[in-house]
C-alpha cells in the first residue's frame, strides 16, 4: 500500500521550492502526495522577478471542506506535511481546519511542520505567523519539527553558537511547547555543520555532519523536510539517527549533482547561488539507502 | 530530456490534469513546469468537489514571467476567458517580431466526452477561434470535441473523414483522435491518427476496459509529447521516417503504456470491492494508479496493430 500525504506549502510555475521540491521526490518514494497549495507564482522570489500571489485562505478553507466530503479529511492520511505559509490568514485557517480534526476523532495522522519563518538571520514571511506557530506547537498534536538554526533561534529565544547554547535552545524549546520531535536542519558550530535531532524527554541529542557545499540552493529546505518526513514515517513515527542520516545523505547527494549538472551547463567551476535544485536528473539518488554514517551523541542534563 | 509548460487543472486529491501529466513526465527525466487553472479538492467525477478557477489575471501574470520552455501542453481551461488569456499570449509569443524561442504546441481541446460538456458552453468557440490561429501543432480531441471543434456529427466512417478534413485545413501537424465509437454496441475504441503532410488515416483498436477512469486523456497527452519527443522532434536531422509514421509508433507506444496502467489500476479499484461509479465516491479506488507504474512510462512496446482508414485524397 502507498502512503496518502498531504502536503501544503507553496506552489512556483517554475524551479523546485515549496510542494514543488516535495511532490515528485515524494512519489517517487511511493507517496500518493495531495497537495494543497499555498501560494501560485511563477517561480521562487530568487529571481528578483516574478508574478502572482497568495492563495486566498477561503479557497484553502473550500477546498478542505471538499476532501472532507469525499472522505478524504485530514486524519485519512497517514501523514500531514505542511511548509511554506506566507500569512497569518492562511496559516491559521490550517490550524483550524487541522486541528478540529485532530480534536473530534481517534486517528490522527503524523504532522510534520517546517516552520518556515526565514534564513541566516532574515525574516521573509509574515511575522504575524509567528504567534500561531507557538500555539501549534503548544497543542501537542504536532510530531516533528524542522526549522532551521534562526527559525530554532526565533522560536526557542536562544541564540546557536556552539554545543552549550544548543542545548540551552533544545531546553528552551522543549519547556514553551510540546512538540514530539525536532529536526534542525543545519547549524553552523565553529566550521562545521550539522544537522541536530532531538526527542522530546530522551536523555541525549544527536548530530550529523553535514558535507557542506559551498553554494546556495533555493528550496534544499522544502527537499529536507520532504525526506525526513518520509524516512520518519518509515521508522515508525521515531525520530532516529538513521532518519537523520539518510535525509542528510539524500539531500547532499542531490545538491552535489545539481551543482555538478550547473558547472557543466554554465561551463564554471565558480557558482555561488543556484536557482532551481535538479530533482528530475537527481531522481536516482532518492531511491539508494544509505547505510549509518557518523553520529555524535551528546548528552542532555535535564530531561 | 527537454522542457514543457503544462497548462492544466491541479486537483488536491487524485490524478487528473496537471497531476496525470507532471508525473510520467518527470519520471521520463522532463522539466515540467506548470500552471495550474483551477484549484478543486478532486476531480468532478466524485459527484462533488469543493474549488476555485484562477482569475484571467492572475494567469496573465503568471504567463507573463514563464521562463523557456520547448513544448506547450494546454489542457483543462474552463472558461472563455481564460482560454482568451492564453490565445493573447500565444498571438504574443508565436507571431513576429515578439516570438522569442519557438516551441511546439500541443492542444488538448477538452471540453468534455460521450456527449456531455464539462467545460462552460462558451469555450467550444474561444476553442474554435484558437484553432484558426494557427498555432497549433498536435491535437489531441476525443470524438465529442472533434464533433464540437467541426460541427460534424461522427456516427460513421466518413462523418470521421469530414470531420478530420476539416481539422486538415488548420494545418496541424499531428491529429489525434484519442477515441471514437460508432456505436455503444462496439467491443472497441478506435483510436485515430492523421498528419497534416499525408493522406492517408491510420487507427488502433483499443480493446474497452469495462470501468471508469478519469485523467486517461490527460495521461495521454503526457505520455504522447514524451514518445513524438523520441520518436521525431529529437530526431528532426534523421528525417528517416514519414511525420505519420512517426505519430504511428509513438500512439502505439503511448498506448501500450495505457493499457497496462489501467489495467493495473482497474485491478486495484476492483480489490476495494466497490464497482466504478461516474458521479459518486466509488470512482475514489479508480484513481489511475500513476505511482506504481514508474516502470512503465518508458516503455517503447508496441502491442497494437496499425490499421489504414481510408484514403482520403486532399
């Protein structure tokens, strides 16, 4: 049997951010993936150009209401992905729609949120979302997180600079809401990167290295959270070192193509920024495992 | 690989439109770039649905800063306007001076099937108007909007004939009549060919699968860029087969690969127990199953046999 995910985050005419950068690698996995759009534009912001807009939150409303009349309401699914939410009006009508759900019956899907706020240090969403998150995370219905080190920052209050502060973040976070699990996507420790996962109560924390690539890739986000979700959901709704490992894994092999491809189509070594990450020719790589790679435990004082 | 701009419905839920076309595309190593023109919970067939069409201007913008792409997929445009929309960009992207890269342009005039509009009214003329344009280079109705497109009535074979003369005179390069019947009795689809540069008619007989299915025809033309891609555009120097002969092993091709989907599909839809319903949410286990079938979008098997119409002498 396929997994049935719905998956609600942004929609670009063009290049892979948003459900863009998570519907194909998802059905390529297998995923029977619904995806509900939060926006409708042309391509990401990235290019400095481009046209169209939000989706009107009515509309994400209506059409909720619709997969719910055909049986199809979100605790049919085995899991709930949601990412790129550009208001509060849209965000909110999620939460709603979702959590009346969660609220009235037994089965509930596994939620995964990426809380998309901003990136080294820059907000680029509606700030007005923020305060819906925490109540989100404040409900206990939601089992993994995966923002990235400033979101993690924004929302524990902590700033990351090296192991101690992490842990006082993971504390923090852990004492304002009620969420499962997070995943940090990425933090930067000294010259190294790595991404962090963290049960709620469990005694110790891990992290992976990351192989840094020293290039910008629009929409590696929306590809992470689509993989750890994915790798999640097949251990079981347990967040472990090997979800971890082989999302990291994933997501690198995948960007070291694209930029390998991008090298050969603008014939330099020198790239910096790269648009639109090469998912369709990275195919291949979705579908190797990846054996355990390095894991750094790290204790936790306070559970 | 190459690079296509599908022009199509997205639904939340199921595979129709834009989600029967993206997929096998991908799958077949395309960059699909796409824009949706309505945004529905599922597909009609379930009897309801809950959604919104997307508004001429937005689809405005939205053309407006579409990055290069070699081929055009039109599909589900619901309404006169936005069809409108699309022939004004069109007339600004093909015609000179403004055309800047040349792509190929393939129209799926959908307007609906066995005899039923699902589109507004007003878009078999917005349809029509296109067509004189002459911008359209594969097209890809069923016999309802060939009937529609052509103001001929098909219940026999030369009815067909006129009816695909008329096309003819458009000048497109590739028509497909994805199917025909000439009467309900008939064991058979006739699947129907025809090139602008030959005479002669070509058809398959496709065996009819006793069930439901929705999104068929939008997986075809999917399918059929990808197979006319290998078969002919990306062989235009070889030049060693006729346009015809071309449009004939890539039909076949796209055909085989249907087939086996639906069975595939039929299969599962009946293990759910429930029997196949238009208009009701037994239709929900027919869902073409397009996630399982990863192996089949490239497959080059040619299962039908090639028959000639007629010649119709132009």
């Amino acid at each position: 049997m396929n997994g049935q995910i719905l998956s609600i985050s942004s929609h670009v005419v063009h290049g892979y951010v948003g459900n863009r950068a998570i519907t194909f690698p998802l059905q390529y996995l297998g995923w029977n993936v619904d995806a509900l759009n939060t926006t409708n534009l042309s391509n990401h912001p990235g290019y400095g150009k481009f046209g169209g807009s939000a989706e009107d939150p009515q509309l994400i409303v209506k059409v909720l209401e619709g997969l719910e009349e055909i049986g199809n309401s979100v605790d049919h699914y085995n899991m709930v992905l949601t990412g790129y939410m550009p208001n509060e009006s849209i965000l909110g009508a999620i939460k709603d729609s979702i959590f009346k759900r969660f609220n009235s019956n037994n089965h509930k899907p596994i939620l995964v949120m990426d809380p998309i706020l901003g990136d080294n240090g820059k907000i680029y969403v509606d700030e007005r979302v923020i305060p819906i998150y925490k109540q989100m995370f404040c409900s206990g219905y939601v089992d993994l997180i995966t923002p990235n080190q400033f979101e993690f920052e924004v929302l524990s209050g902590v700033s990351i600079k090296d192991i101690t502060s992490l842990k006082q973040a993971i504390m923090a976070f852990s004492h304002a809401y009620e969420v499962k699990n997070v995943v940090l996507s990425s933090i930067n420790i000294g010259d190294d990167m790595y991404s962090v996962g963290y049960t709620r109560g469990a005694h110790e924390l891990f992290l992976v290295s990351i192989h840094e690539i020293p290039c910008k890739f629009f929409g590696c986000g929306d590809l992470f959270t689509g993989l750890v979700a994915h790798n999640f959901y097949k251990a079981g709704g347990k967040l472990t070192a090997q979800v971890l490992n082989d999302s990291v894994h994933k997501l690198t092999k995948v960007l070291q193509n694209t930029l390998d491809l991008e090298r050969q189509v603008r014939g330099t070594e020198d790239i910096k920024v790269v648009n639109d990450i090469k998912i369709v020719p990275s195919a291949k790589y979705l579908l190797e495992e990846f054996g355990d790679g390095e894991v750094v435990y790290i204790e936790m004082e306070e559970a | 690989m190459s690079t296509v701009l599908t022009v199509s419905s997205h639904v939340v839920h199921g595979y129709v439109g834009n989600k029967a076309i993206i997929f096998p595309l991908q799958c077949t190593h395309w960059e699909v770039d796409n824009i949706n023109t309505v945004n529905f919970s599922n597909h009609t067939g379930y009897g309801k649905f809950k959604g919104d069409s997307i508004t001429p201007q937005l689809l405005t913008r939205l053309l407006d800063n579409v990055q290069p792409f070699k081929f055009l997929i039109t599909g589900y445009i619901p309404n006169k306007t936005l069809i409108e929309t699309l022939s004004k960009y069109l007339s600004q992207a093909r015609e000179p001076p403004h055309s800047k890269l040349p792509f190929v342009f393939l129209m799926d005039p959908i307007l609906g099937d066995e005899d039923q509009l699902y589109v507004d009214p007003s878009c078999v003329n917005s349809f029509k108007d296109l067509l004189y344009q002459n911008y359209i280079d594969i097209i890809t109705p069923n016999q309802f909007e060939l009937e529609l497109l052509t103001d001929v009535k098909i219940k026999t074979v030369p009815n067909l004939v006129s009816a695909l003369n008329k096309l003819k005179v458009q000048n497109i390069q590739f028509v497909i009549v994805t199917s025909c019947r000439f009467s309900p009795e008939e064991k058979f689809l006739y699947c129907v060919i025809s090139t602008s540069s030959n005479s002669d008619i070509k058809y398959f007989k496709v065996p009819l699968i006793e069930s439901y299915f929705t999104g068929v025809g939008d997986l075809f033309t999917g399918l059929l860029i990808n197979k006319l891609y290998a078969n002919y555009y990306s062989k235009a120097n070889c030049e060693l087969l006729d346009d015809l002969e071309c449009l004939s092993i890539s039909v076949n091709q796209v055909l085989t690969t249907m087939t086996k989907i639906l069975k595939r599909t039929n299969e599962i839809g009946l293990r759910s127990g429930r029997t196949a319903e238009m208009g009701s949410l037994n239709i929900g286990p027919y869902e073409l199953d397009l996630i399982n079938s990863r192996d089949l979008f490239a497959c080059k098997d040619c299962e039908f046999e090639e028959h000639t119409l007629i010649n119709s002498f132009i």
